[in-house]
C-alpha cells in the first residue's frame, strides 16, 4: 500500500505534524509508526516546560530572541530564531485549544523562570508538561481516520535511491521491524518524516529513556544526508542519580527558578563566583561548574538545596519529583537533593530548512533530531517543545503542497526491493549487542562528555572503529535484531560526534575542549 506521508516517531513532533496534515487534508493516507508505545519517548519526560512570550507587560518577543541567540553563543540562526519565537503564541494557542491544560495563577497562565531566561515564559503543567502534551495529542490522533497507527514499528533504514534503479533523488519510505508479524518489511511513501528524537543512550548517564538511541540520525547518516552541530551535546545540570534503578532521573530547572540553590561538600554556594545569574545561568556553564565541583571535591554529586521552596510548591508545582525523592529516603524541601550533570539533549542533527525538508527529496526531519539552526551551539531551556511545534506546523502546510508537484507512480514504488538482509530474530540474543553497547557508553561519557580533549576525542574514535567493525560483523553475518539495529545507529552518530568536535576550533556553548581554554589548565596545575 501507498502512503502519502510516512511519519517515524510519536513524540510533538511527529503526532503534531500527523494531526496537521490530517485536519488540513482528510483524503490523505499517513501512516505513523513508533518503535515502542506510542507515549515512550522524550516528550513525555519533559518536566518545565515550554518556552512562550504571554506577558507583554514586562516580557518581550525580542528579549525571548536575544536569550536564546546568548545562549547560542554565536551559532544561532537568527532569522529561525525570530519566526520560532514570533510564532510561538500561535501554536500554544493551538496546542491549549486541542486540550492541553497549563497551570494558572488566577485566570493567566503562571509563568515560570528558567535558567538563560531574563524573564518568567514558561508555561506548564506541574513538572509533567510533556506527560500532558503527549497525551493530548496521542487521544486527538486517534480520532482521525486517515491515519493509521503501528506501534512496535522500527524503523532500519530509509529507501532511497540505494535502492531503485531509476534514481530520482528522492526518499521513498522505510524498512521497518514489524514486532507483531517478526519481520522487515517496507512501507513506501511519497513523503517520508523522521522524528524520532534524540540519542541520550549514547552516554552512561541521560536524562532521556533508553529507546532514545537516535535511530533516526543513523537511518539519515547512511542515506548520505547532511548533518551538523552534532557536537553540541547538552548536559543537564541537575540530575538525581537514582541508585535504586541505576539511572538518573531529571530534576528541572524550574526547581532552580522557584529558588533551589546549589551547595558544594563545604556546603558553599559556587555559583555565586561564577555568574552574576548564579544557579540560573544557561546550563553550559551551571552543568560545566558542577562537573568541576564534583572533580575538586572529589565526591560523586554536588547538592540542590530547596529548602527554601515550601512543603506545598514542592507537592503542588513538582509532585514528581517530590514522589521520586521520597521514594529515595530524601525528605523534602528538608532534605538537599544529590545531583550530578546528564546527557540531556542533542542541539543538532538533520540539517533542515525553514519548512524542516532535509536535502533529500521527499524527506523531512523535526524536532529533537533535526537541526533547524535555533539552539546554535546551546539550547535555551524549553526552546524544544517550541521548535518541534513551530517546525510541525511549517512542515505539515509544505509537505501536502509538495504532495501536489509531479512524483513517481504507484508502478514505481510497487518494484523497490523488499529488505535484502538476512531477515529479523525476535531474540535478543546476541550478548555481544549488550556489552559492546556499555563499551561504547563507557568511551563516549569518558571522552566525548562535558570536558574534551584532543587526546581524548583520538582515544575515543580508536575504541568507535573497533566496535564498528564488531558490529558490522555481526550485521553482516547474522539476523538483524531490535538491540542490533539500534548498536548500529548508536557508533554511526558516535562516530559523527568526534568527527564534527574535532573540527570545532573554538570552545562554544555546550561545546568544551580543554586544550582550548588556558585559564582552565591553570587551575588544573595549581590543583595537581
Ligand atoms: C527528562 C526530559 C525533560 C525535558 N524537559 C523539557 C522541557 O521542559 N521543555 C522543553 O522544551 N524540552 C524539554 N526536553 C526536551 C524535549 O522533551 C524533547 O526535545 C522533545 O520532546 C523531542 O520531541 P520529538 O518529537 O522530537 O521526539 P521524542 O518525543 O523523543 O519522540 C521520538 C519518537 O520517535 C520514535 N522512534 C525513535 N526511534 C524510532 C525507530 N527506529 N522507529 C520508529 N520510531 C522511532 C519513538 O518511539 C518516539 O515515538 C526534555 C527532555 C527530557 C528527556
């Protein structure tokens, strides 16, 4: 079967992309795919919220354009920057009037604060503002019966002209893991859109969920699509490192924004010395700090103190938090919390113009795994959320008028091969997908983290060879399986990462080498 829109992924962008397309144009056939539940995936983790110019009294569109372009440090695209936050109010618009509920003070909506905002723009529901938006979306796409829905679909790789013999330059649709039917199989498309998130499981320690292993930016890198601003990996700055589960679990900046401060094993407030923002600085700078603390003091975490935030704002305002603390023995607002910095989310990815079409044909890419030139070399907080829906709506009016330009027939899709592998195993078996991922974990968190060095970034790209050339081994020689398909995209967006942070001459944003930065090896000597 034909579709006419093929969109991979269930997160904003790609329910808000699919909802858009659908209302617009009833008569259109689009298939959505998602490679677990449709509600796993980042969105859903998304705790502050999202970032929008409601309060023209002390707040202002330009003071929201020139954060983010400080934040960005110099890598922003200034003309993306201005209709994202020009067209922001129009889509929360939207967003509230398909259901989605904000917290108010009073009749308004309350605005909260976060770190690199000069005024209060962030618009919430508890510290489950994504938990709410996915879930208003995923009910609203179900009412539209033009769009079929697969969950437990994953995408392998994308048809292209790899695969055809008449080369039209263009994107054609996607191999994809059936888990019901235990197979590859292909759906074709005239479009196809990828918005599959990011790829925080390349690092020991992410505030995203597992499924995130950027399988999107894998399928783009071997169907030769541009890519960049890979190295602009962000960090969170406060994570509680959960020893229950042996993960992190993110404790948002709104925390910081309703007074949480920041407390060193002296129990010394360092970023007071740092930046005149203090704990509200953009997060490059808080999350680098804490990195450093937690290097000098040699301890394991540093503490966010919230003790100044009332037993009821803890429960009312970050009733997750406050549930998941306690269930860690830590007593809140009595208790400091243990914090450590965590991969958070990528700045980069699919290069995209203003309508989020990649350079190939028929191709379009949103959200989290594209790179619409926005966040620049660091993302403002709860600039995301906001892209992904400005970015759906722009790609959703191009894409069905793109639909009207010539395209290939039914015959041509009809004769692209079917996956020419070996096939699918549904058992995980292969140990060796498991280990060679933590290996890879373990190098990019060693070496492509927070702090970089020249000698470091080399170390690490000899550990990715070897692993890739395991994994093409076993790509190779055995069935692909779920764990296999997503180690393959996990050492293809490794590899890119160190070869992009290794043309990067100056220390920006997010971005950090400490060959680059003097003052830092200062420091360094007189500590060792
Ligand atoms: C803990 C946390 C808190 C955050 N808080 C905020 C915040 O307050 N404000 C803000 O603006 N941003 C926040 N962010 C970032 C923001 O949530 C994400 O950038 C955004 O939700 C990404 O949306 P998306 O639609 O691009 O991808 P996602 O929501 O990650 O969705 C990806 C989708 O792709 C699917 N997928 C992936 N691979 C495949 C495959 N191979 N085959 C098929 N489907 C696939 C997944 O199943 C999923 O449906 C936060 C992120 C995290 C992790």
């Amino acid at each position: 079967m034909l579709n006419d829109l093929l969109v991979i992924g269930t997160g904003i962008s790609g329910l808000t992309f699919a909802i858009k397309v659908a209302e617009q144009s009833p008569k259109l056939k689009i298939t959505i795919i998602s490679k677990g539940d449709m509600s796993e995936g980042n969105t859903r983790y998304a705790q502050g919220g999202i970032a929008v110019v409601r309060n023209l009294k002390d707040d202002s569109i330009e003071k929201h354009i020139q954060d983010t372009i400080i934040a960005g440090d110099g890598e922003c695209d200034s003309h993306v920057v201005k209709f994202v936050i020009e067209e922001a109010n129009a889509r929360l618009n939207e967003l509230i009037n398909w259901g989605a509920e904000f917290d108010k003070n009073k009749e308004k909506l309350d605005l909260g604060i976060e770190g690199g905002h000069s005024e209060k723009r962030i618009v919430h529901y508890k510290d489950q503002t994504g938990k709410q938006i996915q879930d208003v979306l995923s009910k609203k796409l179900k009412s539209f019966p033009n769009i079929n829905l697969l969950e437990n679909h994953t995408l392998v790789d994308l048809i292209t002209d790899h695969h055809s013999i008449e080369k039209k330059g263009r994107c054609y649709g996607a191999y994809v893991i059936s888990q019901e039917r235990e197979e590859i199989i292909k759906i074709c498309s005239k479009i196809t859109v990828l918005s599959t998130g990011g790829a925080g499981s390349l690092y020991a320690y992410s505030t995203n969920p597992s499924t995130a292993t950027g399988d999107g930016l894998g399928a783009a890198y071997r169907a030769k699509v541009r890519m960049d601003r890979l190295a602009y990996v962000q960090f969170h700055p406060t994570a509680l490192r959960d020893r229950v589960n042996n993960n992190v679990f993110l404790i948002t900046e709104a925390v910081r924004g309703a007074g949480g401060i920041l407390l060193n094993s002296k129990k010394e407030r360092f970023m007071l010395k740092i930046d005149k923002r203090a704990e509200l600085a953009p997060r490059d700078i808080v999350a680098r700090e804490i990195h450093k603390q937690i290097k000098e003091q040699k301890e394991d975490f540093v503490w966010l103190d919230g003790s100044e935030i009332a037993v009821d704002v803890w429960k009312s305002n970050f009733p997750t938090i406050y549930k998941t603390c306690i269930s860690q023995g830590i007593l809140l607002p009595k208790d400091p919390i243990p914090v450590v910095p965590a991969a958070h989310y990528f700045c980069g990815g699919i290069r995209v113009n203003e309508n989020s079409e990649s350079e190939l044909k028929g191709l379009y890419a949103i959200g989290e795994c594209s790179s619409t030139g926005l966040h620049g070399a660091n993302r403002l907080a709860s600039n995301s959320l906001l892209e992904a829906l400005v970015f759906s709506h722009r790609a959703a009016i191009h894409s069905v008028k793109s639909l009207l330009n010539p395209l290939p027939n039914e015959e041509f899709y009809k004769v692209l091969p079917a996956w020419n592998g070996e096939g699918y195993s549904k058992s995980d078996t292969l140990r060796n997908v498991e280990k060679l991922r933590k290996e890879l974990q373990k190098n990019m968190t060693q070496h492509v983290g927070i702090f970089k060095t020249h000698e470091g970034l080399k170390l690490a790209e000899h550990k990715v060879n070897k692993i890739y050339i395991q994994v093409s081994k076993l790509y190779n020689e055995k069935k692909l399986t779920y764990g296999l398909s997503e180690l393959r995209n996990l050492v293809s967006i490794s590899y890119l990462i160190i070869k992009q942070a290794q043309q990067i001459k100056k220390n920006k944003g997010v971005f950090y080498i400490q060959d680059y930065d003097k003052k830092f090896y200062k420091t360094l000597q007189k500590s060792t």
